[in-house]
C-alpha cells in the first residue's frame, strides 16, 4: 500500500488506505452462541481497555480482549483451562506466527525485551489467543521454530468466489467455496467473515456425501467456525461451501462502492476493493491472514453497460437468464494471500501495452483517459526494470494500473491489478514534473510490491515493513535508475529526516514489532515501518561491499522465498549468505529493526584521535536515557582533504558504546554520516561544529548538498534533545545567504517554519515579527531571484516553490504581489493561461485570502476535473482566514458530497496550518470523532495524520490538558492509539523548547 506523504514545505499531503477497524457490526444472530451466557459476558468483560494515561508505550499492556471465549464458544474439549487457550491459539488461524517470530526474536537477538513470561491472554489481532509461553515450549522442545507452522489445522488449497454486486441498492451476494486441507486432527473450522449474512452452508469431506453444517459467529473477531462431532483427520481433504449476503461498504474498505459526476453531470456509480490489511472477510468468508495463500477463481456478475476487472484475465463471459453478464476470470496462477486480491465494476476504459510477456494497461474513468498515457510509458519502463533488476519474471500475463475516483489509500499493490486514487496515477498533457514525480513514485512503489509482498509476504503484519520498508526503497532506487530526470533524491533524503523526527519519540517502535489488535496492525503502517524500513535499507545496501552484493542477497531471498512467506531474519540471513567478507548482515540489522529509535553519534576529537561515542536519541520530556540501547553502526565520514566523491567516505563500524578512529593531524575537519545515507544523528562538540561553520562560510561547496542538509536537520534535531543552544543553530544558518541548493534550503526552512508556526499559535506576535525578518534576511535574496514562469528542472521546483510557499505565506509583498498578479491572468484568460504546476499552490493560496478570489477558487473547484490540481485549489480554499469557510471547508469534507472524504485528512492538516483555523478543527475533530472514525479506521494512517495536525502545533499546559482529557475520554474508540501517545509528546516537547528557549529567541533573533 502506499501512503503519501509528501512534505513539502507547505504541503502536508498526507493519506493511506481503508477504514473502519472495530468490531462488526449488523451480524448474524446465531443460537449457538446465545445459548452460551458466559460467551457473551466474557466478550463484555474482555472489552476493558486501560486507560490513559498511558505515556510510555514500553509500560503501556496493550490489552484489549481476552480471545478465549471462541474456543469456549465451540465447548466440549477437556483440556484445563490454560491449555486449551493456548493449544488453540497456536492451531487457529495462524496467530502461532506471531509467536514464532516473538519466540525467533527472543532467542536470536540480544536486542530484543524479553517477551512476557506469561502471556496466555494476550490479545491477538482478530483471532486466537496469543500463548508466547506455549510457544517458547514448543520452540525448545523441537528446536525447529519452523515447526509452530505445523499447529496449523487446517489450510486452505484454493477459492472459488462468485459474486453477484447490485449497484442499484449497494448489495450483494456471494458464494465462497473453499477446499481445504487437514494438516492436523481438528474437530473444527474456524476463518474469517465480517458483515456478512450466511444463509446457507454444506460441507463435503473428501468424496463424502454434501452435508448441510452450522456455521457460528463470534462477532467481536470476525470470526465464522464450522464444528464437527467426528474429528477431521490429518491429511484429508475437504470442501467448505457458504453462500452469503451483504450491503456494499460506505467507506473505503471491503467491498465498497465508489461513486463520481461525469461530464454530463450525471452520478456514476462503481463497486471496488480495498482488502489491505483485514477486510476481505467483509467481501467473503475466507483465512484472512497473509500467511494462508491460496490460488482463487473468480466470477463477478454486471449489467452490460458495465465491465469487471480482477487480478487475472478474463476468461469468459456467460449471459445469465436475468439479462446480467457473468464475467469469469482465470483461477491465479500464483498462490495469494487474500489481502492481495482484487475485484472492480465500473464503466472505466483502458490502454494498453504489451511489456516482455505482460499485457499492461492503465486504467480510468471514460473521461480521464487521455491523462493515462504518462502512467502507462512509466510503468512499462518499471516493469522491465524490475523483471531484469530482481532476474524473476513478473509472473502474471497481465499488469492493470486502475485510477479509482475516491479511494482513500495513495494506492494498493493488489497482485495484477493496482489501485490507486486519480492523484497518483493521471497526469494531464501539461503536469510539472513534481506531479510527474509523484505517479512516478507511487508507480514504482507499487510494482516493487509485486515481488516484495505479493511474491513473497511476510508471514505477519509485525513485519510489515518487509513489504512496505522495501517498496518505498525500491521506488526511490529504480527511479534514480529508470527516471533521474525526476530527481527523486531529494525527495528521499526528506522522509529520511521525517523518520527520524518521528522515531525520535519514545512512543515510537521498533520496525519489526509485534501487533495484536485491528488497531495495532492499522497503526504498522507508519513512517517506522515505510520510511524507516527504506531508510536501514539503503543504510544496509550502501555499507555493503561492491554495488552488487545487495541486489545478490535480495535475488537469493526472492527466488528462495518465491510463493511463501517470510520473516526479518529470513531476508538478513539470505544477505549473510551471499556475503563475500563473511559478514554477518543478521548481526548488524538487528540492531535496526528490534528496538525503537535510532542512536546519536557524538564526536570528540584530540590531535589525531577521534573519540565516537553512541547514545539512544530520545526526545523525553524527562530527559531520560535508554543506556542499554546500542547499534551497529555503519559510520561514515569524510574529511577537509576529500569530501565530495564517493571515494572519500571511509567506514568505521561502531558497535559498542564508544570506539576511536585516527585520523591524520592535518584534518581540519570531518563530516559524519556521508550524505547521509545513515540512520544516525551527529553531534560534533562545540569545536567540530564550529570548523564545519567556518569551512561552509569559505565555501559552501566543500560539502555535497546531502551533507549540508544533514547538518541542518541535525543541528535543530540537537536544539530539540537540548544538547545545543539554539544559539547554536543560528550559528549554523550563517551560511545560508550562500546557499542555493534545494534540500538544506528545503529542510532550513522547514524547521524554521515548525517554529515560527509554534510562536504564531501562542500569539508571540512580537518574536512572529522577528523570526519573520530573520527569515527573509537569510532566504530573501534567494526568494526574490525566482523565477514565475515554466520550469524543468524538478530540484530548482522544489526549491522555488518552498521558498515561494514560505514567502507568501509570510504575507512577503513581492511574493504576494506576484502571486495575485498571476492568478488574475488566469481568471481574466478564461483560464487558459497556464500557472506553472509547482506554483499552482502558492498562486491559489493567495487568492483564497481575498473574498471574491475565494469565491472564485471554490466555483473552480467543482468545475476542475483534473485531481491534482483539484487538490490544490482544494488546499487553498482550506487555508483561508476567514473562519466561516473554514467551517465549511471541514463540514464538506466530512459530508463527502461535494468535497471528497478521501481529502479531509488533507483539509485539516491544511486548517491547523493557519492561525484562524487551528482552534476550530481541533473541536471539530472532538465533535465529529465518532463519524470520523466511521470513516478512517482507529490507528489508520488518516486518523494518524488528522492527530498529528490537529495537536503538533499545541506547546502550553493547557492544550496538553485539553489533549490529554479527549483522548482518555475515547476509551476503546481511541486512547490507546500509539499517535495519541506521540501527541501528548510532542506537545510535552514543545513545551520543554519553549521553556528553554524563548529567552534566547527574544535575545538573539
Ligand atoms: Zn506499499
């Protein structure tokens, strides 16, 4: 899946994929479990979350529901109570993986917090009982962790799906039949189904006779169970039948319908899915766990003006007595996990190519389809990148790339036919080369997903960034490759800072961590695990002798996991393999990925010695420090002598609290972390900083634009742990006048912003004024230089349009003046004068301050077909002043007629931004809570970001307050998600800063 989130200075984009994650809701009303009282006041009694506060999330017992209760509900068995739990913990639904890598971590990494001693009630993602104990028995009994798999009672072998939607009432029927096989004696069947109205089911053991069965619900782990009196014996076969009905979903998860205006004006209406990560047991019962791949065929009845898709060709087409079409599609050739499949009618049309054996099309509403064309070359050139990159064929004979009109993720890698929303898939004749650079990416993204994740999937959502940390490296990789025009490094080097500002905190986690709950896997997909995971991954690959052996080790871990499913250690152990200094990658990762946070390399230096030393950086309010947390660390430097080419870096490996280099007396100075391709911070002392100041102030080009940047980012990073001064920082910005280059820029202005948008929203009016002249007196003469009119280059975009976005938004006269004079032109021509792409958002923003300018934009915004730029008018009309519209803006993105719901993440995000507004959408998230997690699931990426914006710009006690008591007050419908603990602390942080620096702001500024 992909989650954008591009940061550009003014631009917080932010979105990812599904909703809804609580419990299901209109079910089945099932005699057998009524009749069993303390079923159902065990469900009662489980549902108790703790509550806040509950700050560190290392205390923190994430403990939603004990699970017992289905194996009580499906009775009769004489184990003891223990034993039962965890017996069938381990053989139901596959919950024995997450113990299998908790046990693996525990036993194979000294990094690692022990797991719990006795965890038999811990809660378990919408499944079984979680029995660490058990498992760690078991584990040392075989000594063969691999042999939790066998628990596993029954598996699936193949599904047929026959679906029948009707969107003329936004309902459907279904039948799902499933053969299965018995790997171990069972009396039961226990699988996936939410919202779904079973009404009838037959069950076939090997060539017995069709039997009429029973199915049971236990609705609060959407889950279904079959039982038998007779015990279904390893090794036979047999055949699960269900026929079922159901309402489309009205959000964005399922088996949802989509709907847009056409050109004539006329509502369309569509049904499509997202299944990632824990809904296609709402659109049919099936093991909803990635680790349980099966092959599936698929039949989709339509009206014949309509058209299905699927992930496989079709096969053929029957006309049905009803006068509907029942379009077949060819059973997969692949074994899948259900989170990958995939089904879509709707009255879109496509183009397409044929790429070495693939038929790839790109896909959209009839309208849209000449915006296809970039969408179609680009993934035609991924793809055969990717097929010679990773020397395995992409195994299906055909690719669909799909533009859905509201789709809440950036886009979602389902195996042959990929998803995405319009933004990040159309590009019109005239898009600037950023919008370019954003399908680009979500492109390549999402095709790397065809291997890294669908080819091979990581056995549970712990390690989701198995998936999603190698997807977003492999975007930036094969683009620097396919597509460098696009110049994506940038792009990369900020979302390496981003992470790091968010692993900082001590609510983050490890990359590879354990999940138990819809909430917890909701909440996997986050920077840690997309941008941190990419981020040790080109840490990993560039430390990594020769510029092969990585690819070697991800070709050996493909073509050795090819079909099944994978976890950390497997994809560390196949780089250990092709090693060819005998390096241990297993050894070195870890560190990485089974603790939280990153460390701080501080440098002293004496003559010719160079002392490192390590240290977890962690942003507490209490200063604390984790002492026991060391890495592996990779550190690379270089030096006054040579600092720019590749051959300068040298290496030395820091593994312990501290280790000494030498370096020649003559150094003047050394830069750490080259280019910073490391997942570290570095602090040089008073001394180092200050020869890396001077060096800048001589010559700005002594260090390569990564490394300036890097030392941005750094120094305010240090400001923020309260290691420096903000003197200090200031210090360092001296040079800024002579910089032109777009990411220190970019990342300068960017922190500067974060601080002056703090003293905005505590009406430090005077220090606003300061700060404000402090930024023009650095960046003005740069800020003037821009240019308005086209321009290719995608750096000097970047460059521009942050310090355009920054100017305007400062209300600088010359930007401003320019913006309006631009924006005139365009409405005077009819708007056939073209505002370049990059500085469509600063142009539109300033016009949405003036009444009749803002009338304008809104008029626009429902005229405009083009998404992108919809989006843009869509931020400007969001960051008015004026509060009226502002209320409007938020309630039509709640209501989702005219705004799209899908945007409202984006509304708010932009809101907070302005003074005017950031009140107002903090009470309108607590008012609206309830229909906003009806829309955006608890822990999902949306509801992450609308946290995040609405309380990251708080820094008094009082708003800590007003957080902290909203938040507690949500109980299960929120408290215990990890981004209200990275709020409280961000807010806590801010408060520190504040504190501690105001005075040298009111001194020195
Ligand atoms: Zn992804």
């Amino acid at each position: 899946m992909y989650s954008l989130h591009i940061c550009r200075l003014l631009c917080a984009f932010h979105s990812n994929s599904s909703t809804h994650a609580n419990l299901p809701r209109n079910m089945i009303e099932n005699s057998m479990f009524e009749e069993e009282p303390d079923v159902v006041d065990l469900a009662k009694d489980s549902t108790a979350f703790p509550t806040f506060p509950a700050l560190d999330p290392d205390e923190v017992a994430y403990e939603p529901r004990s699970s017992r209760l289905l194996v009580r509900g499906l009775g009769e068995n004489d184990m003891d109570e223990d034993e039962e739990d965890c017996e069938s913990s381990a053989r139901l639904l596959g919950m024995s993986f997450m113990n299998r890598s908790s046990a693996h971590r525990s036993s194979s990494s000294p990094y690692t917090r022990q797991a719990p001693p006795r965890s038999c009630s811990r809660p378990s993602a919408r499944t079984m009982v979680v029995c660490v104990l058990f498992l760690v028995i078991v584990a040392s009994m075989t000594m063969v962790l691999k042999t939790t798999f066998t628990l596993i009672t029954i598996h699936p072998i193949s599904y047929d799906l026959t679906l029948n939607p009707n969107l003329d009432d936004m309902t459907f029927t279904g039948q799902t039949v499933i053969n299965m096989t018995v790997l171990h004696n069972t009396k039961r069947i226990v699988l996936h189904g939410a919202n779904l109205n079973i009404t009838k089911a037959t069950f076939k053991l090997g060539d017995g006779e069709v039997k009429d069965v029973t199915v049971l619900e236990y609705k609060p782990r959407q889950q279904l169970a079959v039982k038998f009196s007779e015990e279904l014996k390893a090794g036979q076969y047999c055949v699960l039948t269900l026929d079922y009905s159901a309402t489309l979903s009205h959000t964005y998860d399922g088996f949802y319908n989509s709907s847009y205006t056409d050109k004539d004006g006329n509502r369309r209406v569509l049904a499509a899915t997202q299944f990632e990560p824990l809904y296609a047991r709402k659109a049919f019962p099936c093991f909803d766990e990635p680790s349980f791949k099966a092959t599936f065929l698929i039949k989709i009845s339509r009206k014949q003006d309509y058209m299905t898709l699927s992930n496989m060709p079709k096969a053929k087409s029957t006309l049905l007595p009803n006068g509907l079409v029942q379009d077949e599609f060819e059973r997969t050739s692949v074994k899948m996990s259900t989170y990958l499949v995939a089904f879509i009618v709707s009255n879109f049309t496509p183009i397409s190519k044929n790429v070495s054996n693939t038929l790839v099309s790109v896909y959209s509403v009839p309208e849209k389809k000449e915006h296809t064309d970039y969408a179609l070359d680009t993934a035609s050139k991924l793809l055969e990148f990717y097929n010679s990159f990773f020397e395995i064929e992409y195994p299906l004979k055909k690719l669909d790339l799909v533009a859905i009109p509201d789709f809440l993720a950036g886009a979602m890698e389902n195996w042959g036919l990929i998803t995405f929303r319009e933004t990040t898939l159309l590009v019109g004749k005239e898009s600037s080369p950023l919008e370019k650079q954003v399908v680009a990416s979500v492109i390549a993204h999402e095709l790397a997903h065809q291997w890294f994740g669908n080819l091979v999937t990581m056995s549970w959502w712990n390690d989701l960034w198995l998936n999603e940390g190698f997807a977003t490296y492999m975007q930036y990789m094969s683009l620097q490759t396919v597509l460098p025009q696009l110049d994506t490094g940038n792009l990369f080097l900020s979302v390496r800072f981003r992470a790091m500002d968010k692993d900082a905190l001590n609510s983050s986690h490890s990359v590879s961590t354990e999940v138990n709950t819809p909430e917890q896997v909701e909440e996997m997909f986050d920077s840690v695990s997309y941008e941190k995971g990419a981020s040790i991954l080109l840490m990993l690959n560039t430390s990594l002798p020769g510029d092969q052996q990585f690819r070697k080790g991800i070709i050996e871990y493909l073509k050795e996991f090819s079909g099944a499913n994978t976890d950390t250690d497997d994809l560390w152990n196949s780089l250990t393999k092709v090693s060819t200094h005998h390096q241990n990658v297993s050894e070195m990762m870890n560190s990485w990925t089974s603790q939280k946070g990153f460390p701080l390399v501080t440098v002293s230096r004496n003559g010719d010695e160079v002392n490192l030393t390590q240290e977890h950086f962690l942003l507490t309010s209490e200063n604390a420090t984790h002492a026991s947390s060391l890495w592996n660390i990779p550190v690379t430097y270089v030096n006054d002598s040579c600092s720019l080419a590749p051959e300068c870096r040298q290496v030395f490996n820091l593994k312990t609290k501290s280790g000494t280099l030498k370096v020649p007396k003559s150094v003047k100075w050394l830069k750490l972390n080259y280019r910073n391709t490391g997942f570290y911070i570095v602090h040089y002392g008073n001394e180092g900083w200050a020869a890396l100041i001077d060096a800048l102030s001589k010559n700005v080009s002594v260090l390569t634009h990564e490394d300036r940047a890097s030392l941005i980012h750094n120094i305010f990073a240090l400001s923020r742990f309260g290691r420096v001064s903000f003197q200090q920082v200031l210090n360092v910005l001296e040079y800024m006048p002579s910089e032109t280059e777009s990411a220190p820029v970019t990342e300068a202005l960017l922190q500067l912003n974060r601080i002056y948008r703090l003293l905005d929203k505590r009406q430090e009016s005077g220090l606003v004024a300061r700060m404000r002249s402090y930024i023009l007196m650095h960046f003005g003469s740069l800020m003037k230089s821009q240019t308005w009119g086209e321009e290719k280059s995608v750096s000097k975009q970047e460059l521009r349009s942050s310090l355009l976005g920054m100017a305007c938004s400062m209300k600088e006269e010359n930007c401003t003046q320019q913006a309006k004079s631009l924006f005139k032109q365009y409405v005077d021509s009819n708007e056939t004068f073209r505002i370049p792409g990059d500085l469509q958002h600063v142009v539109f923003s300033v016009a949405a301050q003036s009444d009749k300018d803002w009338t304008t934009l809104h008029s626009m915004y429902e005229r405009v077909a083009y998404d992108a730029e919809k989006r843009k008018i869509l931020q400007a009309l969001a960051s008015t002043e004026d509060t009226r519209r502002l209320v409007w803006v938020l309630k039509a993105g709640l209501e989702g007629d005219i705004i799209q719901t899908q945007d409202l993440p984006l509304i708010i995000s932009t809101v907070c931004n302005g003074f005017a507004g950031y009140l107002f959408a903090w009470d309108f998230i607590q008012e609206n809570w309830d229909r906003l997690i009806e829309k955006f699931p608890v822990g999902s990426f949306a509801i992450q970001t609308i946290i995040k914006s609405a309380t990251s710009q708080f820094s008094t006690q009082a708003h800590l307050n007003q957080v902290q008591a909203f938040f507690s007050s949500l109980k299960e419908r929120g408290s215990q998600m990890r981004s209200v603990q990275e709020a409280l602390e961000t807010i806590r942080l801010n408060q520190r800063w504040m504190d501690e620096n105001l005075p040298t702001l009111r001194k020195r500024l």
